[in-house]
C-alpha cells in the first residue's frame, strides 16, 4: 500500500468523523478489490472483478449508540452516514455503551500484502487456473474451482484519537476434481499469489480423485484417523467458536476451564496475528493493536480473547480481537495456529494399524457447544488404512465427535502445517494430526 493510497483513505475516513456534532464517534473505511476466476468440465467459465468502498459509522452519546454504513462511491457519503448513524441512535432505548477505545501506542506492524497479488491480471489467473485443469486432463479427470485475489485497504479512526491503516492482500486457488463415481480436493492460500503452486495443487487433487473411485461401504463406529490440514482446520475454527472468547466465559457458555488440562500435552492453539505463515494484520475492528494469546497451552486451557467490551467487564486490556462494536458474538478468532509436531503426514499413516484417513470435512455444525460435539460429514477422499498403508476408497460417513475428546488422544503431529481458510475465509494454520479415536455415527 503506498503512502499516498494509505493517507487517501485515512482523508475519507477523517472527513466522515468530522460530520459528527456531537458525542463520540468511529469510523471504519474498507477499500477492497476483488477477482475470481472460475472454470468447471475443465474450461474458465467466468471471470469478475469488484472494487468497492464502504463506510461504517459508530456513533455514541446519552447513553445511546447509533450505526450505520454505505457501500460505494455515493454522493455526500460521508454526511449521508453520520446522518444515519445520528437516526438510529436517536431511536435507540438508552444503553451502557463501551467507551472508544484510546491510541495504545503500539506502532502499525506490516499485514500481509503482496504487490504481485494486487497486480494480478485476468491472464495470470487464467494461466493459475491451466496448470490446475492440465493436471486434470493427465488423469482423464473435470477440474472445478476458482483462482481469487483480494487487496482489502482498511483505516480505522475515532474521536479518541485512534488512527490506523493498512493493506493486506490474499490469494487463493480452490478446486475439486472429478472421476466417474469419485472426487478429489485441494486447495492452496496465500497472501501472495506467487507463493501459490497450482500445479502442486492439481496434482494433489487429481491424485485424491484417482484414488477415490469405486468408494465401498464401511461399518461406522470409532476408528483412528489420521486427519489433513483441512480437516483439522474445521475441528480448531469450531473449538474457538465455542470457548475462546472471553464474553463465552463471561456467559458461561464457554468449555474452558483455565488452568485445567483438556487435551493432549502435544496440542497448543493461538490466536496470533503476527504469524507470517497466515495473513498478518496489525488491529482489530476496533482500531486496537492485535496481540498474540495462547489459548491452549500443550493442553491446559491458558487465556482468552479479549475487546474492549468484554475488557472492560473483566478489568483488563483487550487484546484486539474486536469485530465491529456492537455485536453479540464478541471477541473472535482471526488467526488461528495450531502448533506443530515432529512427524511426517506419512509417519503418521504408518503407525495407524486400522483407521481412516480422511481428506476434508463437509457441513459441520455445534451440536453441544459445551462439550465441544460436533457433527458433519467426511468429503473428496476418505480412504481406509491398514498395517500402515493407506487402501481402498470408502463411501463418506456422518461422525458426532467431542473436539476436547479426540484432541485428548493425540498420537502423532506433523512438522507440516497448511494454511487453509475457515468458514469466514480467515487463516488457520494447521497440521496432520493422528487420533486415536473419532466415532463415525453413520
């Protein structure tokens, strides 16, 4: 992001503020551009592109709290907003807001921002989404999937003082192949696009697919797996869906218990935004300095995700993790990292006897938040291992698994972590992991 772009949106984001007669304020101004290149049958059949404004306003005074946003280049954008923001705080019952947050003088750390990845054309895409298709067409299979680059410029101020800004960028090549009775998945993310191997990522979907055909039925009930990066990806965004956040605490409604061990002694999670394996971003929604918190520590629940809302409740500093005040879901997870291991993805498979390998999961969803049970469906490659060796294709099984349970029986962790991209496309590093049980329900 050059200095010049930086301060122009710093400018709209100071003009916005400067409509507000009175109270406090905050203004969030988000530039964001955005392509996706889409082929299916293993021919482009789409290509868009998208640049967009948009202007978020807080407005708090006698005890009451407003909010409005536009998107787009609208005429008087930012008077119009402020105007808004002024009405629905003027209906809105009297409250006990959360303060602005002050400056906390921690300098803006670089995010995760790649010039080529702003840069990219159509025919760069095109030329991402070919090496995918080519892997394809070598094994006789369709390649489905998407090439995406996203430049996203945010600047946050408020009547407190805060002022920050930054750019950051994220590239993805998505795709699923398929056979005649049998699909593969791969995928590769990256805040810069030239970090992206498509090949690698055709041929690893290609080689799933190849040998997920002819899928054959297995009895359910509880097996080892040996468990993907995407895979484990799901099992640690839900975890901290449903503990990590302090306001989950403050509600009780949260599974940790601080200071109390719940899972293996090899597993530790963080929430830590500085990773430059994941998409570094300096702030929170809030214009607060994202710090690093370890919410698992080798399996003993350690700390929380903060705000300033559920700060100030607790009387401590939020560790920015805000997502636009006010909201009910509270402090969230941003950049998830899992720890790593000392094993390969292959060790891993040779010291299961009997069990699963399984690629991906598909439609997960809490079924009890407290207990860390959920439930879904194994998709694109789930196969059976045997004496070691990965075997024959099965047919996918529903599972009603405890996270806290299968991560309580950890027997192997890889030394190869994937960035994969959680429901909401933010980062979450992960390893292969080796359970000792899961329970596959039908």
């Amino acid at each position: 992001m050059t200095t010049e772009e930086a301060e122009e949106l710093l400018s709209i984001a100071t003009e916005t503020l400067g409509q507000v007669t009175r109270g406090q304020a905050e203004v969030i101004a988000v530039r964001q551009q955005q392509e996706l290149t889409r082929f299916a049958g293993n021919v482009i059949h789409q290509n868009v592109a998208e640049s967009s404004l948009q202007l978020r306003v807080r407005v708090i005074d006698d005890s009451r709290v407003g909010v409005a946003q536009v998107r787009g280049e609208v005429a008087d954008g930012p008077l119009r907003v402020v105007q808004a923001a002024e009405q629905a705080r003027s209906l809105s019952g009297r409250s006990d807001p959360s303060p602005l947050p002050s400056p906390d003088g921690v300098a803006d750390s670089p995010a995760a921002y790649s010039v080529a990845t702003t840069n990219t054309s159509p025919e760069d895409r095109a030329g991402i989404a070919a090496a995918v298709v080519d892997a394809a067409t070598r094994q006789r299979l369709e390649a489905f999937g998407s090439v995406s680059t996203r430049t996203t410029r945010t600047a946050i101020v408020n009547s407190n003082g805060v002022r920050r800004h930054a750019a950051s960028t994220q590239a993805s090549v998505i795709t699923v192949m398929r056979g005649r009775s049998g699909a593969g998945y791969a995928a590769g993310h990256s805040p810069d696009i030239t970090g992206i191997d498509a090949n690698a990522v055709g041929v690893e979907a290609a080689d799933t697919c190849a040998r997920n055909q002819d899928a054959t039925a297995i009895d359910p009930g509880e097996y080892e797996v040996v468990l993907t990066p995407y895979a484990v990806t799901d099992m640690v965004e839900h975890l901290a869906w449903m503990g990590f956040s302090a306001l989950a605490k403050q509600e009780r409604r949260s599974f940790m218990h601080p200071g109390s061990r719940m899972m293996s002694e090899t597993v530790s999670i963080s929430d830590d935004p500085a990773d430059p394996g994941s998409f570094p971003f300096p702030f929170d929604q809030e214009g607060v300095s994202s710090r690093r918190v370890v919410a698992i520590d080798h399996g003993v629940c350690a700390g929380f995700l903060y705000d300033t809302p559920s700060a100030r409740r607790d009387g401590v500093a939020s560790t920015g993790h805000s997502l636009p005040q006010p909201n009910t879901f509270g402090p969230y997870a941003r950049h998830l990292v899992m720890d790593a291991g000392g094993a390969s993805p292959d060790d891993l498979v040779a010291a299961v006897k009997r069990g699963l390998f399984v690629t991906r999961l598909w439609y997960v969803r809490d079924v009890h938040p407290l207990r860390t049970i959920i439930t879904g469906m194994t998709r694109e490659g789930t196969f059976l291992i045997e004496n070691g060796k990965i075997g024959r294709a099965v047919r996918d099984l529903r599972f009603t698994q405890s996270i806290v349970d299968a991560l309580n029986d950890v027997r192997g962790i890889s030394r190869e972590r994937k960035l994969a991209l959680g429901e909401d496309e933010s980062g979450v590093l992960t390893p292969w992991l080796h359970l000792g049980r899961f329970a596959f329900t039908s």
